[in-house]
C-alpha cells in the first residue's frame, strides 16, 4: 500500500485526539474501521505508530518520527492547494475588486474601463476590512482598497503586499444649520456633548476614534451605528454628528470641517497577493487608485455642503 495524504491525517487524528476512539468519532468513522486502516497504514511504514493503553494511545518512536514528517507536509501541501485555486481563479483577463465601503470604487472601476476597454471588471463590497482581505488571499478577488486609520497595520500583512494609495483627514460631518458649521475648523473637544453616527467595520477606527475622544476629555454619549443613508439622515435633521473624508461630494443639509490638529488620520491602501497572476498589474492598478483619489479631492474641493459618513472601520 502506498502512503497518501488522507493517511497522515488519520494519523495526526489519533495523535491530537489521543485515543482510537475519540479520533474515529472525529474522523466519523467506526472504531473498527478505523483500526483497520490503523493496521494497513503500520504495516506500510514497517512497525508501530502508537502503543495503546488505558488512558488512550501514544505515539512510539517510529510515530513520533511519521508525526514530525506529517506536522511539515500537511501545511506544506493545504498551502500549496490554497496557490493552485488562487492561481486558477486570478486569470490574466479581468479584474476582480474588492472594497470597504468608500469613494474610491466607482473612480477606479470607471478609470479602469476607459483606460482597458473590454477587460471585465468585477466588483465585491463588505464593511468588513478582514473578508475583502481574505478574499484576495483565497484567490477570489485579486484587489483589496482597504483603509486603516493612522499607524494601524492592515489585514493579512503577512500574505498580501500592501501600498499606500493617500492619506485624508478625518473631517467632522454636520448639519447646515449646526451652530458649528459656519467654522473653518472645530476642535474635537467642542463635540463633547454630541451624539455620534457610524457605519459598521471590523477595523480599528472605532477605537482610535474612541481614544481621540479621551485625549480630548470626554466620552461619546451615544453612537448610532447604522447603514449610511441612516447615518446621512441623522446628520441632516440634528440628531447626531459624524465622521467623513475629505473625498465625498456635496450632500444637500450637511457640511464637513477639518478637526482642530488632525487627531485622526485614514490612509487608503491598496492590497494584492505577491504571488498572484494579478500582481503584474498591481503597479497599473496603484496608478489608477491614486487618480481616482485625486479626482474625488478634486469633485469635492469646492463644496459647501458636503461629503458622506464614514464607517467606524474606515472613514468615508
């Protein structure tokens, strides 16, 4: 009989769960069935694997040696399916993006269509930073236009290259008539009184936010996380104040000021797997990223009324 990877892992099987039957529960096999497999697979590797016992099994020197072999080879051959399915799904044609909710996608969807005509774009949206990051290190998208706030590192660091496409204000969002909005800039600590709105997310804005309100003195009283028409209307009739970037054009009854000092920075990125068939297009993909951006400073460098809500997990 030849060895094959389903043996190794019956053997890791027994050896976590310590005993036959405990590992043929977890296996879902029957007991006997898998000590017969148990035999067959000894016999393959000339001697015992596992000295059984009262209190269970355990592994003998020859086991411990298999263990030790099967602990390399196991990760080694899941990592190597998880690049096979990745290279599959990232074909040379197309593009596949993925992207917390922000101003940026529709920029770069449209920039890549006038300057690649043809080529199919895709796009996948989630308030989760985590999911658009996992999705191009499975293979299933080939972008991730994430943003984390200040310093924070992003998803996946270790697997995914990542480039910093800007970096915006955290701008206050208000109601036109607020006793504020006629203000060039307001201090953070002005707002102490204010109830909040946000979107959800996964990242780290929540806290930095949460921590920028301690540096200035005071707790939020009350958040309101919710979807971002919801956040926009909140804003609008008074009920709370929010946080946007600077990027987002006007949005009628509301009005967006820089924060005093900036004391909350969002840096978009842009994330790609190194060893992905996209990544060849990464450096073309950046470019059109960091256009798109400008662009969106420049739709909204005039506004008076202004910009859109952004998530706890990223600022809009």
């Amino acid at each position: 009989m030849d060895l094959e990877l389903r043996h190794l892992k019956t053997i890791r099987a027994i050896a976590d769960a310590g005993s036959l039957t405990r590992a043929a529960t977890a296996l879902g096999l029957a007991q006997p069935a898998l000590s017969a497999q148990l035999k067959r697979i000894e016999r393959a590797l000339g001697g015992a694997l596992f000295e059984r016992g009262r209190e269970g099994v355990r592994a003998t020197p020859l086991g411990d040696l298999v263990l030790d072999r099967a602990r390399v080879v196991l990760p080694a051959v899941c990592e190597l399916q998880e690049e096979a399915v990745r290279f599959a799904r990232s074909g040379a044609e197309g593009y596949r993006l993925g992207s917390t909710h922000g101003p940026l996608l529709g920029s770069l969807v449209d920039r890549i269509a006038r300057t690649d005509p043809g080529t199919p774009v895709t796009t996948h949206t989630s308030w989760s930073e985590r999911e658009i990051a996992g999705g191009v290190t499975s293979g299933r998208l080939d972008f991730a236009l994430v943003g984390v706030c200040g310093e924070s590192r992003p998803p996946e660091e270790g697997r995914l290259t990542w480039a910093e496409v800007a970096r915006d204000p955290v701008h206050v969002m208000l109601a036109a008539d607020h006793p504020l909005a006629p203000r060039g800039e307001i201090d953070l600590a002005e707002l102490a009184a204010e109830a909040w709105t946000d979107v959800p997310g996964d990242g780290c804005f929540g806290d930095c936010f949460a921590a920028a309100c301690v540096r200035a003195g005071f707790t939020p009283a009350c958040v309101y996380e919710t979807d971002t028409a919801s956040c926009v209307h909140l804003v609008q009739v008074g009920r709370a104040v929010g946080l946007c970037r600077a990027t987002f054009p006007a949005t009628p009854g509301l009005v967006a000021r820089p924060l005093t000092g900036a004391p909350l920075v969002w840096r978009h990125l842009l994330g790609w797997h190194p060893e992905g068939r996209a990544a060849g297009r990464a450096t073309a993909v950046l470019g059109h990223t960091r256009a798109a951006h400008g662009e969106a400073l420049a739709r909204s460098a005039g506004r008076t009324a202004t910009v859109e809500p952004r998530p706890e997990g990223s600022p809009r």
